[in-house]
C-alpha cells in the first residue's frame, strides 16, 4: 500500500509536470490552404493582405507559387521566410556562440543549422515547405548537385528556383554560388556583413545585366575603421545582431519588392552603421569578365533587349532598375559599356562610401582565397593604379 | 496488484511523454557572472567582445551595468534585448495575427505579450533580468507607476535607468511617455512603422536639448504612396516583417551606439522601404513647446551648457551630436532658436522626404487622440499655412 501511495503521488507529480511542461502549447496551427485579408486576430496573414487593399503589392498570395534557395543559414540566412517555398544550404552547426541572435535557440546546439532552422520556421509557420542540404556546396560532388537543385527545385520540379540568395561568410562559397548561377542564368542576390560587424551590403545580380561577382573585386562600404585592428590571426571575427537584422531586413525587402514587383528593387545597398548611411549604386557586367559564362549570358541579354520592340524594353527596365530617388539624391553610378571598355582596369568609378573586398584575382577561372583581403588597407586609387599595370 | 501493474505502466508512459515533450531541450545554460573574449563555440560573448579587441566599442561589458525600459512589446519592441537589464511593459495578449514575426510563437497565443517576451528572452540569454507590467501605461494609476518604475527602477534601485524605448503604435502611449520623460528630464527614443508598412523612423529625445513631442507635430517619413488606400475603416493596419527588422534594427544599433559610447548617434533617421531611402536629420527643441516640463527642461540645459567650460562643451557634444558624414550628404537640418522664433508655427523646415504624422494640437497641454491623423494629407505648406492661422 505504501508503494501504491508512493506511485500515485508520482503520477500525479508527473501530470503536473507535464502539464506545467506543454505550459499554453496547444497544437501547431494546420495548414492555411488560401490565404485570407479577413481581419480576425486568429489570422496570420491578415496584417500581410492589407498591403494589396493598399494597392502596395498587386498580389501578395503569389508569394506561395515562389521557390528561394538559401545558401548559409546564419546570421542573415535565417531571418523572415515564412510564405515561401524554401531550399536551405549550409554544413555547419549550432554552436551557442549563435546565440546572440533570435533565431537559434540553446537547446539547439550541436544539431545542424539546416535543421535547426527548419525546425523553428515549420513551428511558426507550417505553409513553408522545406528541402534542406547538410552539405558545403563548394566541394566538387555537392556543387553539382546545388546546381540540379537550383535548376529543378522549384514547386513544380524540373522548373528553376526563382531567386537564390547568398547568405554566406566567406569568398569561397560567393563564388560557387556566383559560377553556378553564371552557368544557369540564375538571378541571385548577395549579402554580407564586414568582419567588423559595422557594415553590411546586399547586391542583386542578374547574369548578363549586371555586374557578377567575377567582373569586379565585390563591394563593400567603406567602414572608416582602421583596418590593422582586423588582421590578428586566431581570433574570430565580431558579429553584432543588430547590424545583420538592418542587413537581414533590406535583403529580404529587396526579395519581397523584387518577387511581388512593388517599390525600386535596389541594385546594391550598403549599410554603414557608424555614420548611419546607407549608399546605392548599379554596375553594368564586364566585357571583359574572368567568368566565359558571364560573357555568354551578356551576349545573351543583348540580343534579348535588341529582339524586344523598343517600349517594352523601357516598361521591362522601369520594374528593377534603380532610379535616382525623388529626394533629390544621386549616389546611382551607372557605367556604360563604353566608359567600361575605356577604363584600363575592371574597377569602376564607385560612389563615395563603397569600395572593394578584394584584390582582382590574376586572370584565372577560378580566384584562389589566399589571394583575397577582407577589407584592403588600400586606397581606390592605388587599387585602380595596380590594375593598369596587371 | 492490477491496480499496481496499471500505475507503474502509467507512470513509464508519463515518463516517456515527459522526455519526448522536453526533445533535445537540456536544462538552459548558466549564468555567465563574466563577459569574456575567448574563442570558444561555447562562448555566446565571443563575437561580441570581438568589437571591443577591434577598438570599435571601449568597453562592451558595460552593457551589464544598463537598465533600458521598453514600452510596447511589438515587432519593434522585442528585438535583440540580451545583454541589458529590461523593463518591459505592455497591455496585449499574443494572437495568431502576431505570428508573422519570429518572436513569438503559435504556442504563446493567450499570453501576455510581456510575460511571452520575457519567456523568450529568458531561455536565449539568462543574462538578462526582467522586470514585466503588463498594463497600459496611458491610465492616471498606471502612469504614476510608470514614472516611479522609469525613476527608480535602474540595477541600482532608487536610481533612474539609462533610457526609455517608445515602441507603441498609437500617439497617446508615445504622448504619455514624452509627458513622463519631460517631467523627468529622462532621455527616450522614439519609432514607428506607418499604417502601409512601408517606411518607418526612430528619433532619440534629450529632453530640453533636442525637439520633444510635443515641440513639434511629429515626423515621418513620406512614403509617396496614395493615402486615400488608408482611410477605410474597421480593416487593420499592414506590417511587414522586413520594415519591423529594419527600423527594430537600427533602434537598437542606436541604442547600443549611444549606450556605449561608438560611431554617429542618429536624432532622426527615417527609411523608406519603396526608394530605399535612410534621410537623417536633427531638431531643436521649441521655446513655445506646450509642455511645460519641456520648457523647464530647456531652461536647465541652457544652464548646464552655459556652466560648462567651453572645451568640456564641444567634448561632449561629439558624442551624441549627429554630425554632417563624410559622404558628401547634407541632410540634417538643425534649426537655431532665433530661427524657430522667427517662424510663425512650429514646423520646421524638414528636408525632403521627412513630414509631419499630425496636424498640431490646439494649444492644450494634453492633445486628444481624435485630433490626430495617421498620415496627413494636407502638404507641408498648407499645414504650415493652417498653423499660422491658429
């Protein structure tokens, strides 16, 4: 009987605790199948819908029929995908040095990001559907298989991804996705945040339209931070929150606009968060690019735009290209071909406030990373200098 | 004895349950009494302390020693809260229709927003202690309490926290905090995201020494989009995810900036989603300001400054003054007293692309709420015209 008592009184304390455990969790929610502009607080799409009563965006429910792939799941990768069908890429796990952002919780160290974040998106919101890779695409094996998912993963399979998105942390990886997207004729956008963590950038590119990431050393804002801080061996590089979610959140307000066709899709915008200021600028592609299939898919565009009658070209140009802003702003610099095919070097004349990542790789396919500064000491001038004499 | 087999199998299955329920949750981590630098995956600092090596932040761990109240625990509100000691206060419940964020949870619904934020924050980072009221601040109790807690409730109790965050969505919340901060001589920063989601601002008030609430009707951001889309009644506002990422974004690297001591402290920065616009500016405080705690307050600055050494002056100054970048962009428009005086109402001249949320209110200490539109119609010049006239 004592025994009797005693498992009772542990019954009943493991109710309770699981009770107390399960705390306000009922279900997840079930599937949204349409969704709805009804204004109820059980709707999660209603704040969402609002903006086509709006006449913001057109038709917002058209979110559900768009595929992105997501290369790394980090800092940037992570953030607001919550209507889309989603491709996620990274090889790396939960470390709790994550931790000092939102998304990955410490329970979760030790599992795969991919994991992770399927996990906690899928919990939000069960209308994403997921196709996750635990792998690093930069290996010879997986990069031809990222490439067949980027050319087959949309909803209906054997259809093209709709945008893929570089979410990345080094330039390795930047330039398989940007090879890949060459070969592909994939529209991709890049994003970054510098080593340390005081800027950020995002850029779209559009193979044979605009600069690749091979036709010119990528940009980044200008920190005004003495670089020699930066370069100490064996010390990890500083990531601040805040700046990845002002990173986080234009990259994916730039998906949106671009998707949905609504605002000025931008180019490239850099973020200085020392000085709060916030640079744009477009690049046309180099003709003479490293990257043979850049060259082909310029050729490509151009026919294309020479084929279109003359108004639509114009209509076609009006949905993405930026704009000088009504604010009485010009910091777009637009290099055409010819001022390009002057220059004696692929360094384009750059707005104030954005200058180059990297050196230019010698004349190779494929740039080696040794060669690659975070953030050169040099000055533009001196970078444009050393080019002329290559 | 059945009735003991049936309990000891009961009491395995709770177990089960039990384990299943809690998954790969291990208990949360400790608490970390030190701030350190190291380099381990372990370390959730790391990354930050990096900043501090880099000679960006002089002293990161600082941090702990701050106490910053959070008013509206929205989208804006809930942000990358992980390293201070919080105050929050909120009157809402989490709905589903709340659930287009990452914050909060399918499985939060029914809570108090205040007790779902603290939960958390508090399994992320155990770092942070919590202070939650869940009211409106805006009623005659509330409010005392309010302004005792922002008066006294600092990790030295007795003492005044550091700031104060305006998060709300009405103009009555953020008229009563300014009201409080004026009496209190408490500095706060403002944001706000407007009714079509596509722009949004923050704005840091020095009672006495930068334009409060009440100085001035307030500013926005022109989003050029067709206001009429707005008006219609009974339907709810819009809110992307991605502005609510941006403007909580720069918030906090505002807050963080201006905490410890690094780069340029924004008074206004606006963003405007459509054109990818950031315009920043910065306004002196009214003479004529209706709130004469506001007034007070200016008296009390005027002194402070005229006691000043004028060395420690300009000293002190370059820390929060949001000077012109070095990108060529002028866009602050600091207006002088004799200025302000000379005009005949108190609207500014604003740069482009910032206007005023309101009409002004009528010469009452305390405007009512029903006097105040969300995104006036009315242009600059006429608002000004009617102003002249009051």
């Amino acid at each position: 009987m004592a025994e009797l008592r005693r498992l009772q009184q542990r019954l009943r304390e493991l109710e309770e605790e699981l009770a107390r455990e399960r705390g306000g969790r009922g279900a997840p929610r079930p599937r949204i199948e349409a969704m709805s502009a009804e204004v109820t607080d059980s709707n999660p799409y209603s704040r969402l819908m609002a903006l086509k009563r709006m006449g913001i965006v057109q038709d917002y429910e058209k979110i559900r029929t768009f595929t992105v792939a997501v290369v790394g799941v980090g800092g940037v990768g992570i953030f607001f995908f919550y209507l889309i069908i989603l491709l996620l890429f990274d090889y790396d796990k939960v470390e709790l040095a994550n931790m000092n952002r939102l998304f990955f919780q410490p329970h979760q160290a030790g599992l795969s990001k991919v994991q992770a974040a399927e996990d906690t998106l899928r919990n939000i919101n069960p209308d994403v559907q997921f196709e996750v890779h635990n792998y690093n695409i930069t290996t010879l094996d997986n990069f031809e298989h990222f490439m067949d998912r980027i050319s087959n993963g949309a909803l209906e399979e054997g259809k093209p991804v709709d945008l893929v998105l570089s979410c990345v942390d080094n330039f390795e990886a930047r330039m398989a996705i940007n090879t890949a997207c060459n070969e592909l004729g994939q529209i991709w956008m890049e994003s970054g945040v510098s080593e340390n963590a005081v800027s950020g950038h995002i850029q779209l590119i559009i193979p044979g339209e605009s600069a690749c990431f091979a036709c010119a050393p990528p940009l980044v804002v200008a920190a005004n931070i003495d670089e020699k801080t930066l370069k100490r061996e064996g010390v990890c590089a500083a990531s601040l929150p805040t700046t990845m979610g002002v990173v986080a959140g234009i990259l994916v307000q730039n998906v949106l606009k671009y998707l949905l066709n609504f605002g000025t899709v931008s180019y490239y915008l850099g973020y200085n968060a020392m000085q709060d200021f916030f640079p744009t600028m477009a690049m046309k592609p180099n003709p003479q690019c490293s990257d043979q299939n850049c060259r082909k898919q310029q050729e490509i565009y151009k026919k294309k735009v020479a084929a279109q009658p003359k108004q639509e070209v114009t209509e076609q140009e009006e949905e993405i290209v930026h704009e000088d802003n009504d604010w009485g702003i010009e910091l777009v610099s637009e290099i055409s071909e010819d001022e390009l095919k002057a220059a004696s070097g692929p360094v384009p004349d750059l707005p104030e406030g954005i200058t180059v990542a990297y050196t230019i790789p010698n004349k190779e396919e494929n740039p080696v990373a040794e060669e690659t500064v975070a953030e050169s000491e040099e000055s533009l001038e001196e970078l444009m200098a050393k080019m002329r004499n290559l």
